[in-house]
C-alpha cells in the first residue's frame, strides 16, 4: 500500500489533517507544508482514492472543499499510522537501550 513519490510519513500528515480543512491553504498552514506540496499529495490521495474532494456548491468561497477520507483512504491512514507507531516504538527502544548503556558506562567510572 506504499504511496508514491513522496514519503508515506506525508501521506499520513495529510490523511489525519485533511477534513478539517476547506481550503488546501489552511491545510498547508496547519501542517508546515507547502500549498504546492499539499495540492501534489492530495491529488495523489485523490487519484488512489484514498480521499474524496466535494465542492461546495453554495458558498461563496469557490475555492472551499469539504476533503473526506472514502474507506480505502481510512483504511490507509490505519495502515500507515500502525506503521509510524511501529517505527517509533523501535527508535525508543533503541534510546532506552542506548540510555542504559550510557548509565552503565557512568556507574563504572
């Protein structure tokens, strides 16, 4: 299920962001990406479809769209987010293990 082009770690960042959001903007504003960036993954997320993007018919703001996340893409963002807690519980038991060897190192001198 890997995402192409860019890292899955930026698919998930959009994923979990995406439906609060109208405007990929506020979107970008939110997450410290690009409006460019946000446009090329959400088109990516759009196309796989992982995420279905509704015009608001009535608004004024002609930009705004309502970003909701189709079954796959929930399916996805599990898939992903089970993956990001996967790694990060390996890097800190990799921080706890480096943590007590340092301890031990300084209880031997």
């Amino acid at each position: 299920m890997a995402t192409p082009n860019f890292p899955e770690s930026e698919a998930l960042e959009v994923l979990r962001h995406a439906e609060k959001h109208f405007t990929q903007s506020t979107l970008a504003q939110d997450i410290g990406y690009s409006v460019g960036k946000v446009n090329y993954i959400l088109k990516a997320l759009i196309g796989k479809g992982f995420i279905k993007a509704e015009r608001f018919a009535k608004s004024e703001n002609k930009k705004g769209y309502m970003y909701l996340l189709t079954k796959e893409g929930i399916k996805h963002k599990l898939y992903l987010t089970e993956k990001f807690v996967q790694i990060k519980k390996r890097e800190y038991d990799e921080l706890q293990e480096e943590l007590e060897r340092l301890q031990r190192e300084v209880d031997e001198k």
